[in-house]
C-alpha cells in the first residue's frame, strides 16, 4: 500500500479511552485509526447538517 498523503493529527487519550477504542474496533473489524476516522466523518456530518438547519 503506497504511503498516504493525507494530513496526519496526534491527540492525547488516557488509557481507558484508549482500551474502549481498541475493543470497539476489533468489534467491528477495524483498526483504531480507521475507526477514529469514521466516527470524525460522523461527527463532521452531524456538524454541517446542524450549522445547515441554522440558516
């Protein structure tokens, strides 16, 4: 897989946050970042559609 060009954010989690991530990803088959991204996607969704309601 050629390497990405798609920027790159570190966060700082604790390590129950981090625990919760990893079994809900193995859950659903995903990796943490995959999983981490999706649920921003959600959230950037969630985001548009209320700032849309707005105007």
């Amino acid at each position: 897989m050629p390497p990405t060009k798609k920027p790159k954010i570190s966060i700082c989690i604790t390590q129950e946050q981090k625990k919760i991530l990893e079994e809900w990803a193995e859950s659903e088959t995903r990796s943490i970042s995959n999983l981490v991204n999706h649920l921003i996607e959600q959230g950037i969704q969630k985001y548009i559609q209320k700032k849309a309601n707005k105007q």
